[in-house]
C-alpha cells in the first residue's frame, strides 16, 4: 500500500493542466520520431533533453519518459503502412503487420497493436510501481565498493549491446572512456585535456548526444537520401478499433509479451529489440499455425507489440533503483537525472522520491494518452510525417543549433555537437555501435569515483571487493551477464534471416 500512496503523491503532483499538455505532446512527439525511419527513442530523447532546461525536475523527466514511451508506439505506423520500421524492434511488427495492411486489414493492425501497446506497458508500469521501491529498499545498504561494482556492471552490458562486432564495441567505450576524463578530476581536482577554458567542467553531455544522436542522423539521411512515401490515410475511425473477436484472439499473446518483455527489459542491455525476437520466437512455437506467420498472424503482430512497450517501464527498474542504464535510450535518461542535480542509484527514491513517483504517474498517464491517440489520430500522424518529412533536416540541425547553444549560451557547444555529429554520422556509416560510446562517457567518471573511494576505505587493499557478500554477488551477476551476452549474441544470428525476409 505503500507504493500506492507514494504514487498517488505523484499523481498530485503531475496533474495540473501544464505537465497533462506537456505529457500529451511528449507522446505526440514520440509517436512521430519513433515513425520517422532512422530515429528512434535515443534520437527523441536527445533532441528533448535542451526542452527541459528551467523546467521543475518531475516536468522535464515526464517530457522525456514520455517521448520515450511515444517512440515505442510510434515505429508501428510505418511498419505496418508501408513495410519500414522506425526503429529496430518494430521488425517484426512489420513481417506481420505489412501483410495484414496488402490484404486490407491495415486499420486492424494499428488498431490490434495500439491496443497490445497499451496492455504490455500497463504491466510493465505495475510492476515498476511494485518492484522498483523493494529493490530500492535493500538498495541503500550499498556502499563505494558496490556502487563501483555496479558501475562496472553497467559497463558489462556493452557486451550485450555490441551488435555483431565486440571490437568495435569495445572500441567505441575507450573512445566514451577517453572523452570523459576531459576536465577536472573528482577526487584531487587536476585538470585533464582542458585544451581550451571551456573544458575545464569536462565535455557537455547534452552537446555530446545532441551532435550524436540528433546531426548524425541527419547527415546519414541527408546522404541515404531517406524518404518514403506514406499514401493516403483513411478517416474512418471504426476501422482503427479491433472486434472482441481479434482482441480475444490475441489476448494470450498479448499477455505472454507484457511478461516476457518486462523480465526482459529489467535485464541491463537486452532492450525492446531482443524482447520481440524472443517474443515472437514463443509465439510461433507454441501457436497451432505457425505457418500464419510472416503471412499476418494477428499474435505474431500483438504478442512483439506488447513486449516492445512493456520492456519501457522494465528497464527503467534497473536504472531507478542501481543508477545502471541498459541502452542508449535509459544512459541518456540517466544523464538527464544527473544534469538535473539528482544521485542516480538506492538513493534516488529517498531523497529524490517524489520526483521519481511523478515520474512514473507521467508514464501511466503517457500511456493512456498514447492509446487513445494512435487510435484516434492515425490519420493525422501519417498526414503530420508526410508534410514534416521534407523539411525534417531542416527542422532537426535547427533545434540541434539551438539546444547546443543554450546549454551555455556559448558558441562552443555548438562545435562539439558538431563534432559529435560527424563521429555519429562516421559511426552509423561504419557500423559502429552508439551505445557502449554513451555507456561509457556516462557511467566511466562515476565508476573512478567509486573506485578510487573504494581503495582508500580499503587502505589500498583490493581484497575489499570480494571481502563484501554483496560486492561478490555482483561480480558474479558480471559473470552470468557475460555469458547472456554471448548467448544473445547467438540468437539474434540465428534470427538474422527471418529479419532480413
């Protein structure tokens, strides 16, 4: 009941007619970055992050939970319309739901998948309001050793995020671990690389991802030459809600991918992208048909749709609770708790509580926004990105422009995101992996921190680490986490060819 009441304290707090309207357009938002090809939630989140300056803490972070949860909802439109996922997880929504739109059923399909969403991120929140305050809990009896033990943990989960080539990977985290010893040293102060005089508070975190996530993108599409071609919508809302027929048909499948995907996404690393997979897996080994698949099997669309949305609120459990992001979606959220002056980790919820639970009262309401939007405004969506598109280079390098230089109203933020922007754009054009780059630039400083307190509360005695039950369960978590690395790494090779069909 406690959990309750702390929630209904962020409820108090999130509903004034400002941050329902500012939770409303963060889901507008979402919805059309996570549809537009290319962008995905780290792109949305970055290019929100300059919003929130001067904003109170719980508005800012309900702005950028709820451009995330949009993302999510989001790489369903076009998947479905026209065969072409926003974003990664949305694959496996387009194998079914592009054939249900060729034979007619494509207001079905939004419908179905808009009504899964839902379900997978209720769940996903239930659990996060239940889950994360027990974890939080036992949490506060941490100490230095395990906070750098998590940190590293953090780390770890590059191995999960390293795509098909562990050394770019581990290439791209020296680069994020370089660039975040620029600027003074936590412990004795000592100016490192401070080249100029504006690097002597270290490289902006904002700048780094808004050149990253927001210019990369751009310049790769400006030279893919990215554009597609929506058709024209219908208005007719009845064909958007599904019958109890469909709805009861993808009951199971929507319930098996809102667990599935929860337990997934409270694993660091694993993500949205490997909760489909694994979803739709289930699904054609236990479904009486499999051969309906890849044709429009209506659980092979709702069953991944649930576990992409309900992976959302899982994995912020981890990041809530351990301070530990698991993509490069939740290591720019973190970065955004510590702009915002918070400690991320078993603290969070004590002395930062009630931002937290307004937090998590905006998720539930993005949410319920979200399901009532892609329902009812699908049409408008589709119009909105078929105008938006043409300029949407345009649009993006001027907030980029803009954000960057209110960071410190200085022009120099502008160049490093420009710089970023061009490593981005070199990165995604040689396929090296973002997320380690940002794991690194965020979690690498903290992890110094802990560590160098950890050897000098141990009188410069390493055996500190193992001495702690908790610090050797976590070096064991490490361990196990290694090997569902490589055991992730092997399924999703495995199912590299049916995404590719």
């Amino acid at each position: 009941m406690d959990a309750l009441t702390q929630l209904a304290g962020g409820f108090s707090e999130v509903l004034t007619v400002y941050n329902i309207l500012l939770i409303f357009l963060a889901g507008m938002i979402g919805t059309v970055v996570g549809a537009l090809p290319g962008l995905g939630p780290s792109a949305g989140i970055a290019l929100m992050l300059p919003l929130t300056f001067g904003m109170p803490h719980a508005s800012g972070l309900c702005l950028l939970t709820g451009v995330y949860m949009g993302t999510m909802y989001g790489g369903r439109i076009t998947s479905i319309l026209i065969n072409t996922p926003g974003d990664a997880p949305a694959i496996i929504t387009a194998m079914e739901g592009y054939p249900m739109m060729m034979r007619g059923q494509g207001g079905l399909a939004l419908g179905l998948s808009a009504f899964s969403s839902f379900i997978g991120g209720f769940f996903g929140l239930t659990v996060l309001i239940f889950f994360a305050p027990v974890v939080s809990s036992y949490a506060i009896y941490l100490g230095a050793p395990e906070y750098f033990l998590l940190m590293l943990l953090g780390l770890s989960t590059i191995v999960l995020l390293a795509g098909d080539n562990m050394v770019k990977a581990l290439l791209m985290a020296c680069v994020g671990v370089l660039v975040s010893t620029f600027g003074s040293d936590y412990i004795s102060g000592h100016i490192r690389f401070a080249f100029t005089p504006e690097l002597i508070e270290g490289i902006d975190f904002v700048a780094i991802i808004i050149g990253l996530y927001g210019l990369g993108e751009v310049f790769y599409n400006l030279e893919k030459r990215v554009r597609i071609d929506l058709g024209k919508p219908s208005f007719n809302i009845r064909e958007y809600i599904p019958p109890a027929s469909a709805i009861k048909e993808s009951g199971g499948a929507t319930v098996r991918g809102s667990i599935l995907g929860t337990v997934i996404g409270i694993l660091p690393g694993a993500g949205a992208t490997v909760a489909t997979f694994l979803e739709y897996a289930l699904e054609r080994r236990i479904s009486r048909k499999p051969e309906e698949f890849g044709k429009g099997a209506i659980a092979g669309l709702a069953g991944p749709e649930a576990s992409n949305n309900a992976s959302v609120p899982g994995s912020l459990i981890p990041l809530i609770t351990l301070g530990i992001p698991g993509s490069g979606g939740t290591a720019i959220m973190l970065g955004a708790l510590i702009m915002f002056g918070m400690q991320p980790g078993p603290l969070l919820m004590i002395k930062s509580g009630d931002v937290v639970w307004a937090m998590i009262a905006g998720l539930v309401l993005a949410n319920i926004f979200l399901l009532f939007s892609n329902v009812l405004l699908i049409p408008v969506f589709v119009n909105l990105l078929r105008s938006v598109q043409g300029h949407l280079a345009s649009v993006v390098i001027a907030l980029c422009v803009v954000g960057a230089f209110s960071l410190a109203y200085s022009t120099f933020n502008i160049w490093v995101a420009l710089v970023f922007g061009v490593l981005g754009y070199l990165m995604k054009k040689a396929d090296y992996p973002t997320g380690p780059f940002i794991l690194a630039v965020v979690l690498a400083p903290l992890a110094e921190n802990y560590f160098r307190q950890s050897i000098m509360l141990g009188q410069g005695d390493w055996a500190i680490f193992i001495d702690r039950p908790i610090s050797l369960g976590i070096i064991i978590a490490m361990v196990v986490l290694g090997g569902l690395g490589m055991a992730t790494k092997r399924f999703m090779k495995r199912r590299e060819p049916a995404a590719r069909a």
